[in-house]
C-alpha cells in the first residue's frame, strides 16, 4: 500500500471532507515532516572527552604539549572551570608529528577581581 493509497483510505473515512479538513491534515503531516527532518539534523557531539572545561577532539593525550610546537596546525585556547576554580589551557594539534593529539593543563587560579569595601 502507497503512502497515497493511505492518504486517499484516511480521507473516504471522513464523513464530510471539506477544504478546511484537507488544509488541516495537509498541516499536520507537514508539521510530522518538519520534527523528524529537525531531528535528523541535529549536531553530533563534536568531542571526544573533556578536561575540566576543556572539550578536546581527540581521546589520544599529547605526551608533552610543550613538545609538540613543531605541529603545523595547533590550536590552544583558555577557559575557566568553576568547578577547580582554575584557569586551563586547551591544546590540540590537527597536523605535523604530534597529529590527532589533545592536551588540558592547569594555568592557575583565575584572579579574583577586587571588592567594594564599604565604611560607616
């Protein structure tokens, strides 16, 4: 049985078929169509583990991150965990002889901004 076949055995069903049930079900089989193409394009995670609040590509750790400043596409960046209250420096390196490895190592703690010291 075709989906056409479906459509025309759901429609003789109807007592009276009008153009506002025809407008209605044409709404709601477009609505159907519309969530499950929004779920098949919903993103893949795009990490392969996290450090702290580092969330790195690639689960193989580089062995010295220092060593591999010979990688010809490395990318390092920082973020804040609130967690460990640190600072940590993210690296990961795409291509040269360190290719396909991710790093996370502490900085330090982040700075504490002053306070307002209020005085009667």
């Amino acid at each position: 049985m075709t989906l056409f076949d479906r459509l025309a055995t759901e429609f003789d069903r109807e007592e009276s078929f009008t153009r506002r049930v025809f407008a209605g079900k044409l709404g709601k089989a477009g609505a159907a169509i519309a969530v499950v193409l929004g779920g098949l394009a919903a993103p893949a995670t795009a990490f392969a583990r996290t450090v702290a609040c580092c969330n790195l590509a690639y689960d193989t750790n580089c062995p010295n991150p220092d060593s591999c400043r010979s990688c010809q596409n490395r990318y390092t960046w920082t973020c804040y965990d609130p967690a460990t209250k640190l600072v940590w420096e993210c690296i990961e390196c795409y291509t040269g002889t360190c290719a396909g490895c991710s790093s996370a190592r502490k900085l330090g703690v982040a700075p504490q901004r002053p306070t307002a010291v209020m005085r009667p």
